[in-house]
C-alpha cells in the first residue's frame, strides 16, 4: 500500500532568526570617533608606519655598524687597493719655507699609517707643523698620482725676548719662534721682561704714531707688567706712563721735543715722563749740565704740544 503523500505546506521549513546584533564596545565607539575626524586613511597611516620602522631599523643596523668601524675599514681597504696600483705618497713638494728646515717637514708629511694616496691624513699633517712656531699656517694637498705638496707661510721675526736669562726670538704677535744664540744675536729690538712678549705687538702700535723715534728704537723693557721703558740706539731711556693713551701722549710729545732740541746723542741717560705734568731729563754720571743744553730742554718741554708741562716742571738732573 503506497505512503500517502505530504502537501507542501506540511513540509516543514527553517525559521529565519535574525543575527545576533553586536553590541560595540566603549573602545570601538571612541575608535570611529577618531577615524571620523582624522583626514587620513588608516591605510595611508599604516604604509607610513611601517616605513617608519623600516627606516629605524636600517639606522640601527648603520650605527651598529659604523661603531663596529666597518665603513672605516672599507675605505681603508679601497684606499690600499688604489696605493698598490700605484697611487702612493713618492715625493713631498714644499713651498714657502725659508728658515726653518725642510726636512723637518718631511719627517711629518710621511709620518702615516699608510702613504697609499687616499689615506694620507692631510688634517693630521697641518695640526702638526702649526705646532711649530716658524709656521704661522700651512696648506697641504694632493697632487696626483704620488705628490704630497705642503704650502708653508712663515712668521716674519720681529723682535727678541730677553726673560730669565734666555733669549728667544718673536713674531709681532710674540709667538716664540726658536732659542737665539747670544753669541750671534740678530739685529732686532731686544724687548725685555715677564710678558713682554705678549705687548710686542701694541709697543709696534705705540712706535707707529712717531715715525721718526722709530728709527732709533732699540728695545724697550715691560715694567711691571703695566708700562714700557724705550731703549734708544743712542743708549737714552725714556720711561714712559702707564695706559696705552698716555704713553702714546707722551711720546708724542717727546718726539716734537727732541725734533726740536736734539735729545738724543747728547750725554743725557734717561728722560722720565711717567708724571704728565713733569719733564725730567737725567745726565749720564760724570756729565754737568750746561746751561744752554738745561735752558733747551725747558724750552722745548715749554713748547712741545699738547701738553700741561712747562718749564718750571721741566729740569735736568745730574
């Protein structure tokens, strides 16, 4: 006997339930709050950071290795591959030096690690020849394939410094230059005490603004450390104040003097104008003083310009 058959509408069917609604939490709530306000896609933003760590990592990587000194030891190797091809420090070429000795130079120009071409410490060269105070500077440069030319600019000596029983000669700067044999003292002004070195180059200041006093200045010493005594060929001394003005005052004012009365080269042994308001002339031990040669120095001291010295304040000692 044959099952009877079910009508479609006794077959059963699903029921369609709806999805569970999600519910967002706080975090996805303030997530899309962000986003909602930030111009870029979190897609751009994620590229970006990635590139960021990689960049880090590859700066990383590079500072690991340039404190191993791998970089270093590269260029080492390249550089010696190109001075065995050839390209190694054969000769060293030096200019504008006069005094000092050549093979001084040398002796620190080769002074290398390596003398391939590409190695050669040019900065290291020059920091050791302006250690030399002959060298007021120095170029150095490489002239391929196997020239090393060293251009030397010397100090020009100016004067002697004469402190602690030792004489040493000086640029206008009063850098030392070498130790000078007092059996062969070269004919420069001979400047004397503590520091004297270091006024060098104001005393020239000083003998600029009288040129005629210039050609007769011998020395000068640096008393206590804060005025200058002049030394003339003549074997006079003029003590002169303290203060870059009043010294230049007063050596003005005795140039115009002794350009009128002939100072210098006539027995006297020192003029003293250390007091603005006073002139006084001493006389070489032995000498007297004649009245024409007193009554000159006062007239001049009376006339000379400017000045508060007159010829009451102005006298000659014996």
């Amino acid at each position: 006997m044959a099952s009877p058959k079910l009508s479609r509408s006794s077959e059963r069917r699903p029921i369609a339930r709806p999805a569970p609604r999600k519910v967002k939490s706080r975090w996805d709530h303030w997530n899309e709050m962000f986003w909602s306000y930030v111009p870029l896609k979190a897609e751009t933003i994620e590229r970006a950071l990635t590139l960021l760590t990689g960049t880090a990592i590859v700066s990383t990587l590079l500072a690991i290795a340039i404190y191993a000194g791998i970089p270093q030891f590269i260029g080492t190797e390249i550089g010696q591959v190109v001075g065995r091809a050839g390209f190694h420090v054969k000769r060293v070429e030096v200019k504008g030096l006069d005094r000092m000795d050549n093979l001084t130079v040398y002796a620190v120009a080769l002074d290398q690690r390596s003398i391939a071409m590409p190695l050669v410490d040019i900065d290291k060269v020059r920091a050791q020849l302006l250690q030399y105070g002959w060298i007021g500077d120095a170029r150095i440069s490489r002239r391929w394939p196997d020239t090393l030319v060293v251009d030397i600019v010397e100090r020009t000596p100016r004067a002697i410094w004469q402190n602690n029983q030792r004489l040493v000669l000086i640029d206008g700067t009063g850098v030392v230059l070498e130790m000078v044999d007092p059996r062969a003292i070269p004919d420069l002004p001979i400047v004397v005490g503590p520091n004297a070195n270091q006024q060098v180059e104001r005393l020239y200041t000083l003998l600029e603004s009288v040129p005629a006093l210039k050609r007769s200045f011998a020395g000068a010493s640096w008393v206590g450390n804060r005025r200058w005594d002049i030394r003339f060929k003549t074997g006079e001394t003029l003590a002169l104040p303290e203060g870059e003005d009043f010294a230049a005052n007063a050596l003005k004012r005795f140039a115009q003097i002794d350009g009128t009365e002939r100072l210098l080269g006539r027995n006297f042994l020192r003029f003293d104008m250390r007091d603005p308001t006073k002139f006084i002339v001493r006389l070489k031990r032995g000498e007297t003083a004649q009245p024409a040669l007193a009554a000159a120095v006062q007239a001049g001291a009376a006339n000379a310009e400017p000045t508060n010295t007159t010829a009451d304040n102005a006298h000659v000692e014996e």
